[in-house]
C-alpha cells in the first residue's frame, strides 16, 4: 500500500515539475501577404517586378530582453 501511495506522489510530482519547467517557445510572428494587383486590360494578377540583391547589412550587437532569453528555440 505504502509503495502504491509512493508511486502516484512521485508521478504527481514529476507531471508537475515537467509543467512548470515546460516553456512555450517558437512563438513567431505570422507573415503578412499583400495584396495582389489586377491588370486593367487582362484583369488577371500582375507579377511582381524583380528586386535587384541589396548587399548584406554590417550586424550590430543589439542588447537581448529577458524574455527573448527566457525562450527556447
């Protein structure tokens, strides 16, 4: 009986334990999509003129929040 009761604290415990270390992450921002023009003589979708590559930009170290530490990736 004794180790009955045991076994059902020590697995409380642990499910609790793995809940409150449990840490919600990869949250990300969801992509925003733009609106498509028409063309005025066909009616259907345009295409997208093509972009020319911008060279990379120099990274700069930016101080982290507490919460982007916090996150798990």
């Amino acid at each position: 009986m004794a180790n009955l009761m045991n076994e059902l604290v020590s697995g409380v415990v642990e499910s609790v334990l793995k809940e409150i270390l449990k840490k919600a992450g990869g949250r990300t921002a969801t992509k925003r999509q733009r609106r498509q023009t028409r063309s005025a003589t066909t009616g259907r979708f345009k295409k997208a003129p093509a972009t020319k590559a911008k060279p990379a930009k120099k990274q700069v170290s930016r101080r982290r929040t507490a919460a982007s530490r916090s996150k798990t990736s």
